[in-house]
C-alpha cells in the first residue's frame, strides 16, 4: 500500500539553523531516501520552497481567487512529501519516524487512494 509522509517544520527553527547544520540535516535526507529506496520502500518525495513562494488558489462559485501564501497560517508548515510503499499503517509509520525532519517538527502519515475508473 502506498502512503504519503507530509514533513511539517517551523520554518523559524530551520531559518535560525547554521549553514552547517542546514547542509546536515539535508545530508540526513538524503540518506534517508537511499535507505528507504534500498528496501524499496521510496517511490518518491520532494522538499518545498518555503511558504513564502506559496500561492493559494479558491474556485468559489465560479470565480478564481489567488492569493499569495499558504492557505492557512499555523505554527508548522507543510515541508515536504514522501510517497512510501508499505506493509500497513504500522509499516508506514515505523518509516515515517526515519525521516529526520520530525526531529524538528512532525510526520503527518496518510494512505493513498486510486481514483476511480473513467467513466465511458
């Protein structure tokens, strides 16, 4: 089964970090997804920009609505994804507690699902 890890931070901990200990931490990563893509656990991922690049878009009745920004504003913000094969949910956050962002922040572990067929 495939799982979604959503890597939460404060962008704040991570902006206050040396470059040394930015490079690390990425370095970590890295790693990270070589080990996971070694027991054929990686299917993909990749980190964001941060939320200060983020643009929002709304249809409401219709209309479009932009705006600069992410959608909501909270203490931890959205990182970065990884998309995981696993066993089950047990397998999936066993996984999830490898990657080392959640040493700063938190893993957000969700299944995926297929959409369903086209219709004729």
């Amino acid at each position: 089964m495939k799982y979604v890890a959503l890597v939460y931070y404060q962008e704040g901990i991570i902006n206050a970090m040396s470059e040394k200990e930015w490079h690390d931490l990425n370095q970590e990563c890295i790693a990270g997804v070589e080990r996971f893509s070694a027991q054929e656990k990686y299917l993909g991922g990749q980190p964001l920009q941060p939320t200060e690049t983020a643009t929002t878009v709304r249809v409401r009745d219709g209309e479009v609505i932009v705006s600069d920004g992410p959608f909501a504003e909270t203490k931890e913000q959205l990182a970065g994804f990884y998309l995981l094969e696993a066993a089950d949910l047990n397998e999936a956050l066993q996984l999830a507690s490898r990657i080392p962002p959640a040493r700063f922040g938190s893993i957000e572990v969700r299944p995926t699902r297929e959409l369903p067929p086209k219709d004729e």
